[in-house]
C-alpha cells in the first residue's frame, strides 16, 4: 500500500465556481455555497483520494486560489511547484473560458518545466440556456494544452468528484512509471556489475 501527496492548485476566474467545487469535493457532497464569497488569498484544504484496483492512496492538498488580478502576486509563493492543476472555467462566461489560457501560462511557469498532471473543469452545466462555451470547443483546447477535460455542474452535484479523481489517478500513474524507470535503472546497473566481475574473472 502505497499512500502518495500531491499539491493541486484550482485557479480560475472569479465567480466560476472553484471554492463551491472544492468545498463540495473535500465535504462529500455536504456543502454548497449558495452564496457567493470571494476567496481573497488561498483556501487549503486535504482529501485522501483511494487509487481504483489498488490498495494506494493519494492525498491531496487542494490550495483554492483567489481569481482576482488583485492577489496574483501573493499567489505567487503559495503556487511553487505544484503536483496537480485544475483550471476551471463557466460556460455560460465565455471570458471565463478565454482567461483559462493565462491561468494554465501562469502554473507552468511555477513547474520548472515538469510535465503536470492537469484538467480543465466546465462548471455549471445546469444553465443549458446560458451556455456560450461549447463542449467540442473546450475539450479541443485542453487536448491541445495537454490537459484532461470533464463538464461538471456543483449546484446540481453532477460529476463534482470527477476533476480530482482524475488527477489522483494521473499522479499515482507518474508515480508508477518513475517508480518502473528507477527499477529499470537498477536491474541494467546490477546487471551491468555482474558483466564486469565475469569479464574481469
């Protein structure tokens, strides 16, 4: 059994939904903020995630970040070398989706150039006549940007689990593949030792 941790950064433009979203996740689905608050700094808050078809685990620290320009610079320390990113946009807020594209530029930019596992979220998917953001378009996007793609809607509680479940099961995947190329690396090494002593025999 391993048990893994994982920083998740969830950024997005304000009033999309992030803090509803995590709240929801981290509560089981106990809370929904019917109002309306905004996150003026970053909001951490933990939730071990069971790994399918294995005895592992990963937990995840979810740092809900503000979406106002206002606090970007004191995000800054607080985004360092994430693990995991969820971007999350409104469908009914075609700006909301626009703006992904920078908060994705501004996570990179905290990774040092590490391959992240990330997805992007389309929130409140109950407003069907509201949609401007298309689901082709969007899922488009974050194939191109190398991000998974999930719709979601947090007030009718639908698929509210699937970001996150997705992200845990991509990092422990990473994890299993450092984890294969380190065995990998030792088996040629301890291999590469015994050629030597029978050449030296």
């Amino acid at each position: 059994m391993v048990k893994l941790a994982a920083k998740c950064i969830v950024a997005g433009d304000p009033a999309v939904g992030k803090s509803a979203l995590v709240q929801m996740f981290c509560n089981d689905g106990a809370h929904f903020q019917k109002n309306y608050t905004l996150t003026t700094g970053v909001e951490l808050l933990v939730k071990t995630v069971p790994v399918p078809e294995t005895s592992d685990s990963v937990e995840l620290f979810i740092f809900d970040s503000a979406g106002m320009e206002l606090f970007s610079e004191m995000l800054d320390k607080l985004w360092e070398q994430p693990n995991a990113a969820c971007i999350v946009y409104d469908v009914t807020n075609e700006q909301s989706f626009n703006n992904c594209a920078k908060w994705l530029e501004k996570l990179r930019t905290q990774t040092s150039g590490v391959h992240i596992p990330g997805v992007l979220v389309g929130n409140k998917t109950d407003l069907i006549d509201r949609r401007v953001v298309e689901q082709k378009q969007a899922q488009e996007w974050a194939e191109t940007s190398g991000l998974e793609y999930c719709e979601i809607s947090v007030k009718e509680m639908e698929n509210y689990e699937v970001p996150f479940h997705i992200l845990a099961n991509s990092f422990h995947q990473l994890y299993k593949e450092k984890v294969e190329i380190f065995h990998s690396l030792v088996n040629w090494k301890t291999g590469a030792n015994q050629a030597t002593d029978i050449k030296d025999l």
